[in-house]
C-alpha cells in the first residue's frame, strides 16, 4: 500500500533546509538564491494502467495512440504543479519502451507532449530513453516556479473554510483522461487574486483527493453530495454500465478529473462563487470540520461517513 | 535506435530560452534567479535490464537486493551530475513496483538510496509509487548546481586536447556495477582548479561515451590502447569466461565503469598528470584529433578505426 510506504519513508527521510515542501504534497518545493520557489513533481504512466497501446479484453481503457499517451502523461504532471499554483518551467522525459516498436512509440509520445508544453511554455529538457520486453512506461519530471504567494499546498485547510471545486466530475473514462486541460491559469490567476488556504488536484477520484486535502491539513471534511457538479460524461457512463453505479459514484469515485480542489474561507468563498471569475465554473461542495475524516450530507440533512473510493495503486 | 530518436527530437525540439543546455549532454542545465546553473538529470532504471531481483538464465548478472538496485538508480543519476561538475540539491523518484512484493522492493530501494543521498547532502524529495504486473522501474530525477565555472558539457573538446580517464575501466559486472562512487568531487575539484574543456560519464562504454564526447565536441579521438587503464576486474572476467574476449575487450566497452573522461588541454593535461592531485588514478588515454570519428593506436604506432563497442538500447 502506498500510504504505508509514505508513512514509512517519512520516518526515514530526515528533513532537509534546502527541501521546503517534501513528502506528502503534489510536489517538491526548493528554494534556490532566496529568490524563488521552484516546484519539482514527476508521475510515471504505465501501459495497461494509465492508458493501453493495445485493445485488450482486460484493460479499462479502448486502444489510445502514443500521442494520447504522450499528452497525458506531461498534462498529470502539469496538473500537479497546478495543484500547487506554479508556473511550468521545465520537464525531462524517462522513456522505457518496448523493444519492438519502440521508436514509434517514442515518437509519438513527443508528438503528443510538445504542443502541450509549448502552449505552457514548457521547456522539454530532453531526457532518459531505454527499452525492454515489458510494456511501455514514461516517467515525466517538471520543475516549476511558484507565484509571489508561494506555493499553494495540501496542508492549509482550517476548519470552516469552504470546500470549492473548478468544473465537472466523473466519466473521464469516456475521453476527459486524455483531453483534459491541466488547470495552471486558473490556479495561479486564484492563488494571485482571492485568498487560498489550501488546494490539491483530482486525479485519483473528487472524494478520495478530498481525503488526502483533510488528512493534509489535520482536519474533516463534508461533501454535500447535492451540489457536487456532475459531468454529462458521468451520466453517460451510468447509462452504459450494468453495474448500478449512479452518476454520482462516477463524480466522487471515477478520477481522471483533474480538476481542482480548493479550500478557501467563507467570506472570500461567498465573493468567488459570485463574481465566477473563470470560464469555467466554480461550485461549493462542502467545507472543512474540525473532527477528522470525510463525511457526506445532502443538502443541510444530516452528516454521515463517507468511504472514498478511488484509484489506488495496490502491491503488498 | 536511441541516436535516431536523438535527431529526431533535435529537430522538434525548438530552441528555449530559459534551457542553457538540453539535448545531447548528460543533464539539462537552466538558470534560476540569474544567479546559479541548475542542472537536471534524469534516469530510469529496470528489474532485468540495469540489474535482476530474481536470479534467472537469461540474466547479465547474478541476483541483486533492492537495496543495491536502490542504490544503483540513485548512483548513476550522481555520476551524470559529475559528469556536468555539478553538485547534487535534490532528487524525486518514480517508482513503478510489481503488485507482488513491491512493499518490501520499495522500502529496500530507499534503503539503498537514502545513505548514498546523505553522503552527497542531496535532498530526497520524495516522488510517485505506481504498480503493475510487470517488472520493478526506478526512475530519479536529480537537479544540481554547476560551480562558479558552469556546467562542464559534453561539447567543449578541441583538436590537441588530452583524453584524462579517472579510474580504471573493465569487469563491472563482477560488482563495481553496483558498488561504484559517482566522481562528484573529483569532477568539482577538477573543475575549479584546472581548465578542463569538457567530459563525460562513462556509463556504456569507455569507447562508445569517448566518441560520443568526440561527436559533441564535432572531433574525433585516438584512444591509445596500450594506456588505457585495466580493473583487475576486467581481467578476471577475460579469465572466466570462454568468450575469448581480452581484459582490454572488456575496458573498451563493458560500461558501468562510471568513471569521468575528461578533454584537457595538453599543458594543463601535463600538469594534472603529474600533480595527480586525487586519490585515484589520471591517466592521459589519447587525445582529440580535428578529423571525425573513432581511432585506435598502440603507444607510437599508426592510427586505426575505432568501433565503439558497448551497452546500448536497441528498439525499433
């Protein structure tokens, strides 16, 4: 289990003057000439895991093309230096490819990272390339810059402050988990201008991340199942599926949203849900409470414990 | 072919101003603050490939603990910073683990890690933990800090220059492969206080990185073959097997031998020489010539094509 691991490394990893942010964030902080914060993250995306190069009885996912890899594998990693408010500045590749076909693959994976890091300004650093008789892997690594007010972190949240969300969720399975943009201007653009305690990204399920944002800030929190937005895709996915899962388990449970999660106070909430200051829509779905874990309501009933379901990364 | 991807991405890869120094060398280099040279290296290291947790027929080694695999992926990255005479800040770490056992893989990697990451003051910022069904990926990020002089690149040779090897070459599958210090200090110390125009880690081969510094550098090189300096490894080997291959066979291009290849011009290549100023071993093993490519002498006699055998990532 990963949070065992964590748990256990962080016994182990000693702190460090020149590590601001390590463990436990989306991404590392450093700071270099006591001028800037500079944001370090990396996430490896696996064949048969993230997306699958071939159509397989097994997999999750239908067939995607090395582009749509390659884009998804640098965008996870811009959505984390979203989640941390900060500026992409620079990224360096580990490719492991098959032995067979790896070229190709390897050049499509650019292919699909490239137009992605020209439109954030990215600078692609090159990199690592190897290959293997095992499926595809890409590790991408990102450096970025945090604004003026620092990097925006996991571990602010304070009892009251509201829960808010950017966009819809849910049913990124039927294509959102590659096409997805990583929320960078929107991040940086609230983090400059409304006060923030508190922010993490939705990739592994709205009510899971939510969890991690809690445990982070050593509190609670309510969802308000009536008000978490749900993606039309959401819908569809529980129309196509036999299973019984509602919309609403596909908007807390699916991941691959890659939207944001933040936690601001309730003043400075009530001012940005009025003003909607992005072009995508802002939403209340809860607020943060003094007694640990994640707790459900709908509307103003009563509170309940909520399981999050999720996408983990299991090994024993 | 790993070079044909290389020119490709040349090609594709537009020029950035924040990137100093991105393909083609060991590490990227930016600058932060207009005041210091980051450097980034990335590596990824695999379970069969860059070392075996499992014992097996087929294997190039003999089975080895996650503790030395952990050290290993943590200790190439190093030698690709001392490579660029860079100091080691901080490194991340994508771990992609077998469903099976991957716990224990896990920790005994960061145990194999976490000392070497003291001994060099590197930061451990921690990373991401994947799994899979599929064998053990390590791949670590390191970012680093040139000297006052900047970073030492790949590119700098000139006709004339010595080629100053640290180190001895050969064997490094009998253990060195796992148990080798990455030439940090020797690389700064060099570099503050000699004027060296370039260098390379070698990690493929003592003939495939020479000329692969030769080709960054737009020179060639003539290895003096009876001055390259033999590890008694490389003779045991040679001893071992029934391959027919000479103690010297296995110096040009077993690889992982880790050691620095330096283009240094030829007074100041007199001067290191003799001053000898480490505690390991300089020799002078050639030197770089105008005309292009790979050449081979023994002590005074003719110069003859070179060709670099040596460790690479073959796919197609």
């Amino acid at each position: 289990m990963e949070s065992q691991l964590i748990a256990w490394l962080r016994e182990r990893i000693p702190p460090h003057p020149r590590l601001r942010l390590g463990l436990g964030d989306d991404a590392a902080v450093f700071q270099l000439a006591r001028e800037e914060d500079c944001v370090v993250t990396v996430d490896a995306l696996m064949d048969g895991v993230d997306f699958n190069l071939v159509e397989a009885a097994s997999c999750r996912f239908p067939a995607a093309s090395p582009q749509h890899a390659g884009r998804k594998a640098l965008a996870v990693n811009l959505s984390d230096l979203a989640a941390m408010a900060a500026r992409p500045l620079l990224g360096v590749v580990a490719l492991v490819l098959p032995k067979q076909g790896g070229l190709e693959i390897a050049r499509g994976l650019y292919e699909g990272m490239l137009p992605l890091a020209e439109q954030y300004d990215l600078a692609i650093a090159g990199g690592d390339t190897n290959s293997w008789d095992h499926p595809l892997v890409v590790s991408v690594t990102l450096i970025g810059r945090a604004t003026g007010r620092g990097p925006l972190r996991r571990s602010g949240a304070q009892p009251g402050d509201r829960i808010v969300a950017t966009g819809r969720f849910g049913g990124s399975l039927l294509g959102k988990h590659f096409h997805f943009e990583p929320r960078i201007q929107e991040a940086i653009y609230l983090h400059e201008h409304f006060r923030l305690h508190a922010g993490i990204d939705v990739s592994d399920g709205l009510a899971l991340d939510l969890s991690r944002l809690a445990e982070e800030s050593g509190c609670g929190a309510v969802l308000d199942l009536s008000a978490v937005p749900i993606a039309e895709d959401a819908k569809r996915l529980a129309e196509q599926s036999a299973d019984g899962r509602t919309p609403l388990d596909h908007a807390l449970s699916d991941g691959e949203d890659f939207e944001l999660l933040l936690a601001v106070p309730p003043e400075e909430a009530e001012k940005l849900l009025a003003e909607q200051p992005l072009e995508i829509p802002l939403a209340a779905v809860g607020e943060f409470i003094a007694e640990p874990g994640l707790w459900r309501r709908e509307g103003k009933g009563p509170r309940r414990p909520l399981t999050p379901g999720g996408w983990l990364h299991d090994f024993s």
